[in-house]
C-alpha cells in the first residue's frame, strides 16, 4: 500500500500538474489512514483487503475524534482519488471508496466587502507617501537603505513609503484581475501585456487563463516599477558571487532582497494595511478576489464569463458568489427601506 501510495503522488506531480499544496495534503490524508489501519506492530494489509466497510469505519473513527465534515471531506475526496487510480493501474478491481458517502457539508457564502468599501480601502492606500502627490514619487529616488547592513548581505528597505508603491500595485492588481494569491506571486514579467492591461495567469493544475486588469491597477504599477529596479540593481551588486541566492529578475513582485514575494509574505502585506487604515475588517488576500466576483455579478456580468476569469472548472463552484451577491441586496434593503 505504502508502495502504491507513493506511486499516486508522483503520478500527481507528473501527470495531473497538482499544486504542491494538494500533493502534501494527499500524502499526510493517505498517510493517517495507513496509520489507522496499522497500529504500532502492525503491517498495513494488502490492497485487496481494504473494503467499503474499512472506509466507511475510518470515517467515524475521525467523527469520534471530532474532526470537522470539511476535514473529513477531504480526506475522503484522497482516498477516492487514490482508489481509482490503483483501479487504473491494474492493482484493484473496483474502487472501495466510491460508494461511501461525503458528509453533507453547510453551504458557506463568501463575506464580501461593498464596492464602495473596497474602493474606499485602495483610494486611502493611493493618498499615502509620496504616490499622493500629482506626479507620483520621483522615478529616479534612490532607496534607503540600514546603514549597518553586513558584507555580502543586502539591506533592508528603511522607508515605508517606497514598499508602499510595491504594496498599493499589488493589491489593485489581486482585486482588479481576481487573482490567487499564488497566481500573483507567480506572476512574471512575461506573463504581462501592458498595452492592452492582460495577464496570462498559471492557476490550479497548471492551467493557463488570460484576464485583463484595469488602469487603476497599471496606474500603480507603473510607479512601483522604477522601486523593483532600484531593488533588483541593489541585490546584484551585492549577490553577484551567491547563484543560490541570485534576484529573481523575472518576478514582477519583489521583497527587499529582489527575491519573488511568498504567499505568506502578500498575506501579512495585507493585514499591515488594514491595520494601518484602521478599519475592523477580517480581509486577507483571497477577500479581494471574492470582491472581484461579486461585484462583477452585482454590475451585470455573465456568471459564465466570471467561471472563466477565477479559472473556476466548476461553475457550481462560481455560484456561490451568486448567494454572496444577493446577501448584499438584502443588507442594502435592510439599511435603506423605510418599511424593513
């Protein structure tokens, strides 16, 4: 088992272009139920012997536990997709986890911030800095950087307001082309058509997407570029001997080292400004591209055509935003009408 399991991840990896963060969850899913079946002593039985019953025991072992339904879901879903590929393969004849049943999971409607909220939010990040002023931070300013930084290491950016430029581009671009936070971080300079505002996107499983960005977005790239300049000549001055750790010239955005952002790195990006706006709103990345959506619907656009932007495969998986939309109707009513 633990053979054929190995087999099925790099089958997901090789073949099925699966994101490495499904590829992990796969494995620690497929791994805890080998656990299961295999106390201390124990070696995991064959294959053949693992029957629908065998699951379905698995499963209230993790109700008994208290895992929740999307938790389990999950596992389940792994355990699905490894069956069926062990039947591909040859080594089963029938996929023991097809018949058992997925928890029935709460339909959770995306929270959502008004288009007024969210304009609101990146209009406030336009009037802070230097970027407020009518031509923009000089082109050519050079950056600040510590003082005391040690040889062969590049120093941190010390003024705000310049990371400010990286930041602001950033976030237009997650809300104005819908994209995830992974997509943004995979961004490379290649990958954008400034003339006509298109991005080719990778998304889930590798899948290629073109989606167009607004003149909002342009508007702060175009200021950010002249600070990923100045952040890329910095670090290869002082890199140009380390290949390991050389800046990635590619990347459209960068941190301080001229090294691409992490996802983790555009999360903690976006807490510091909610903060620094002093609003009381729960927002991380993926809030932005939940506000595209919904506010593509709200003004009219087709939900098929909003499929294709998220790069959604499913359109039941785009609906949601349908629900998320008339919440917001109702919440308009409910504030407006006299008679409410």
């Amino acid at each position: 088992m633990k053979t054929a399991i190995t087999k099925f991840l790099e089958y997901l990896h090789a073949v099925k272009n699966s994101s490495p963060h499904t590829i992990s969850n796969y494995g620690k899913d497929l791994g805890q139920f080998v656990a299961y079946l295999s106390p201390p002593g124990l070696a995991p039985p064959a294959l053949a012997a693992v029957s629908h019953s065998t699951i379905r025991e698995f499963v209230a072992h993790l109700h008994d536990h208290g895992l929740q339904k999307s938790s389990i879901a999950r596992k389940l879903a792994a355990l699905r997709s490894f069956f069926k590929y062990c039947v591909r393969e040859g080594l089963l004849k029938e996929n023991p986890a097809r018949l058992v049943p997925t928890p029935k999971l709460p339909k959770r409607i995306p929270s959502v911030l008004t288009a007024e909220e969210m304009n609101g939010f990146l209009n406030q990040l336009a009037e802070m800095g230097p970027s407020a002023s009518a031509g923009g931070a000089p082109p050519h300013k050079p950056l600040r950087m510590a003082p005391n930084a040690s040889p062969g290491k590049p120093a941190k950016v010390t003024d705000e307001t310049l990371l400010l430029r990286r930041d602001r581009a950033l976030l237009e671009l997650l809300y104005a082309a819908g994209l995830r936070v992974s997509e943004l971080t995979g961004l490379n300079l290649s990958d954008m058509d400034q003339k006509d505002r298109i991005l080719r996107v990778r998304g889930k499983g590798d899948k290629e997407r073109i989606v167009p960005y607004g003149s909002k977005a342009q508007e702060a790239l175009d200021k950010y570029w002249p600070l990923r300049d100045e952040l890329l000549l910095h670090t290869s001055k002082h890199r140009r001997s380390r290949h390991r750790n050389a800046p990635h010239t590619e990347a459209v955005f960068l941190n301080y080292a001229g090294r691409r952002l992490t996802t983790r790195s555009v999360g903690r990006i976006v807490k510091k400004y909610i903060r620094l706006v002093n609003v009381n709103w729960d927002l991380h990345p993926h809030s932005l591209r939940h506000a595209f959506a919904t506010h593509l619907l709200a003004d009219g656009a087709d939900l098929r055509a909003i499929q294709e932007l998220l790069g959604h495969q499913s359109l039941s998986t785009t609906q949601k935003y349908t629900h998320a939309s008339i919440r917001q109707l109702m919440d308009i009513y409910d504030k407006s009408h006299p008679h409410a």
